[in-house]
C-alpha cells in the first residue's frame, strides 16, 4: 500500500496494488490460530485484524482505481486535473 497506492497514484501502480492485495487475500484463506484460547487470544487477534486491514486495503485500491481525477491528497499522475462536472456532487 505505501509504494503503490500512495498520495501519488497511476493505473499501473493500482492495478499492481490490487492484484498483491488479491493474493495475499487467497494466502490468507490458510491461515490457522494455533491458541484455543477464550480469553485474550492474541493469535486470534492478529488474524482478525490481518483480515480486516486485507479487506480495508482492497477497498481503498478498488476506490482508488475507479477515481479518474485528482483532488487533495488523491493525486493521480495519469489523471492531474480535477473534474467537477462528474465528481463534484454527492456520491452514494
């Protein structure tokens, strides 16, 4: 994420973020808690936080990716200005 999907972002980058993102996402379908721990399992955790920082992160490039104009801290070399006619409004 921070070499790839920085403030200063292009298509290339994206798309290279989005597809480690995707592999680390289907590795993560093997990991194992080895603790069968019910109080203060920290092997559990970590695995859970690993799973929710993998599914932020895919979120985030997705986003990005789909963004084709720049504006604050979302630079995108490939698309330099801004564009107000179509992002510029309320998005849902």
């Amino acid at each position: 994420m921070s070499d790839k999907v920085g403030i200063f972002r292009t298509q290339d980058e994206l798309a290279q973020a989005l597809d480690e993102v995707l592999k680390i996402k289907e590795r993560y379908k093997n990991v194992s808690v080895s603790s069968a721990d019910k109080y203060m399992n920290y092997g559990l955790h970590n695995a859970l936080e690993l799973d929710f920082m993998l599914e932020v992160a895919h979120v985030i490039v997705l986003g990005a990716l789909l963004r084709e104009e720049s504006r604050g801290a979302h630079f995108r070399r490939d698309f330099p200005t801004r564009n107000d006619e179509n992002w510029l409004k309320h998005t849902s």
